[in-house]
C-alpha cells in the first residue's frame, strides 16, 4: 500500500548526493591528505563523521533501534524542513497541519511554497482524526502531528494518532515527540517497524538539557533515513555538538533527575497558580510548561517583564485566547515568579 518512491520528489529519488571524502574513507588510523584540512592539531581541524556513526550507535542502544533508523540533525527543526524538501514538490504539494501546534511547520511549509491545510483540534485540544484524514487529498504529502503537543501542553490520544498513521498509508505522519520524556505516554518508537509512513521526531533541547548544541533525531524506516541523508548537509552536525551528546548519553542519570525535579516543580508550580484569583484555567501539561488563562494577559505579560520574568503570551492563539505559556524554572525561578504574581495581585488590589 505505502508505496515510498511514488510520494517522494523525483528529483530526489534520482539525486545523487555530495560524497564527502569522510564518506568515502571511514577508517580510523590513516594519513589524511584527502580532505584539504590543516594538519596541524586544534582539536578541530578535521571534518566531522558526516554518517555520526558513534553517535547514532549509542544513541539506538538507549532507544533500542538500530542505528540505520536514526537521522540526526540540526535541531528538529533540520528534519522538518528536509521533510518537506524530501517529499513536497513546491506550488503543487500540500500537508495537513493541526491547529494549534508547533509553529515551525508551517514556517518550513511556506518557505517551501507548500499550501497548508489547516485542522483545528477539538475544544478539549484533541485531534479531530476523521476532519483531518479527509483534509488529505492526492497532492497531500505530510501530516504533521505534535504529541504532548505545543502550545497546549497536553497528550494526544494515542489510539487518535495510530488511527491517523493507518488512515494515511499515500504520505508520511510526522509525529513530533519533543516533549515525550515528560509524559507518561509511550513513545511510538518502539512501533516504527509496524508503521512504515511514520517519522517520529525528538530532541536533545528539552529533557536532555542541551537546547544549544542543536542536535534533533528523526526515526523512522532505513529508506526514508536515507532519503534524508541524501539532502542534508554533508557534516551538519559539528564535533562539538557530537562529542557533548555523546557526553550526554553517559548520563542519562542527570536527564531522570532533571525531568523529575521538573516535574514536580511543575505539580508546585501548578497548585500555587490555582491560588491565583488571576488565574483562570490551568491545561493538563505533559510537557515542561504550563499554559495558564488568565484575567489579564497583557498586563500580567508586561507586569512580568517589567520585573525580567519572562513568559510567552500565547493570548491570541486559536483555542489559546487568554494564555500565557510558562516553562517549568528552578525552585528559585518559580518562586520568583509567584512572587511576582503576588506583587500583581497587590497592585491590582491596591488600583
Ligand atoms: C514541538 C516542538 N518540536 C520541536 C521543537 C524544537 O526543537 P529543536 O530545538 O530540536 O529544533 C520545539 C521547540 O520549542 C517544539 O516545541
């Protein structure tokens, strides 16, 4: 049924790729003379492992794929738009998008000329399956879907998001999983080998810690793998940032720490805002961050500020009006920012 070559740009399916002079010598002990380096010692004056062989190795032992299964890139955000590169020819193409969500896929979208076809979530932030699989039509390449998603912090129903990768077998689901290591819910990873159209997407921004060494992985089928390879960069991901995520999965002990400190500053944080008679609702999060209604959002937002704590103001979003989204801090940073909700609470009293 899913037929990989027929969904993907012929120019890409013929291309062939920049073969790098690390790709075509992968031995270790050698006089390089091959790459037009300087010789002279920086620590850095050879080119990088264009494959990350290391790197995907020990990060597919973690994961329990095998490493033809990794893509590695330059963030998610790298992924994302070589997904569309990939598979959505420009001015004919399109993909389906769930509204509210991460606001880079529409960005690549429209860098790429490919039309967008918005769907909305539910009002309880759930995916409406049955709109968006008939929003798909034959130009359809991409469904992009965000689980815990961003900006609404919540979880989408799982047996929604199968219900979707099984009703889509003519393109590819893009499951975005930045968030997944702060939700109970199970990575669709472990499911790659049944789902040959799905791309799960994670990154090493959030839980890991390391939002500026811009690494973010894709997983998904050895072919698309490849597909991906073949468009990137030739050494997109730098020596530093591959010897710091190798660092990294050394101690995965640091990421449960920190993912468990957050989560329960995130419980802390959550039942002080309920307090708050500013604040209205609270969304169930599954994320780093709470999304919070509240009385006034510009004036809390620039109350904040003033006092150089810094939020987002989701205010104007679709389904959003009214929320700030505010990420999960320290102990110290959240109990500035109540404090700060206090002063507010005072002013507003005191007006
Ligand atoms: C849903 C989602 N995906 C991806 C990213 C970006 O990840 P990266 O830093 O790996 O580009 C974010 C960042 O906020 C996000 O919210």
């Amino acid at each position: 049924m899913f037929d990989l070559q027929k969904i993907t740009r012929k120019n890409i399916w013929e291309l062939k790729p920049y073969s790098s002079a690390r790709d075509e010598y992968t031995g270790k002990s050698a006089v390089f003379l091959d790459a037009n380096e300087n010789p002279y010692e920086t620590g850095f004056n050879r080119y990088p492992d264009p494959q990350q062989r290391e790197l995907k190795e020990k990060l597919g032992q973690l994961k329990g794929i095998a490493a033809e299964n990794i893509f590695l890139g330059n963030g998610s955000d790298e992924p994302i738009d070589l997904l569309f590169r990939v598979f959505c020819e420009p001015a004919t193409d399109n993909v389906v998008i769930p509204d509210p969500t991460y606001g880079m896929y529409e960005v690549c979208a429209r860098i790429n000329n490919i039309k967008i076809k918005n769907v909305s979530l539910t009002t309880d932030y759930q995916l409406d399956v049955k709109r968006v699989l008939e929003a798909a039509d034959n130009h359809t390449k991409l469904i992009f879907m965000c689980s815990p998603n961003n900006p609404t912090s919540n979880r989408l129903d799982a047996s929604d998001l199968k219900e979707v990768i099984r009703g889509f077998s003519s393109g590819i689901v893009v499951l975005d999983e930045a968030y997944i290591d702060f939700s109970n819910q199970e990575s669709l990873v472990a499911e790659l080998d049944r789902y040959p159209n799905l791309v799960v997407l994670q990154t090493f921004s959030k839980a890991w810690g390391l939002a500026g060494i811009r690494l973010g992985m894709a997983f998904a089928s050895k072919e698309i793998v490849k597909l991906l390879t073949k468009v990137k960069y030739p050494y997109n991901i730098n020596i530093m940032t591959q010897q710091k995520a190798l660092e990294a999965l050394d101690r995965v002990d640091d990421k449960e720490k920190w993912v468990s400190n957050i989560l329960e500053q995130r419980n802390w944080l959550e039942a002080e805002l309920k307090k708050q008679q500013q604040v209205e609702t609270i969304l169930p999060s599954d994320t780093n961050f709470l999304m919070v209604k509240v009385k006034e959002p510009k004036g809390l937002y620039a109350f904040l500020v003033d006092r150089q704590i810094i939020v987002r103001d989701r205010s104007k979003v679709h389904l959003c009006m009214g929320f700030l989204r505010i990420t999960i801090g320290t102990e110290e940073e959240n109990k500035r920012l109540m404090e700060a909700m206090e002063a507010y609470r005072s002013k507003s009293i005191s007006n």
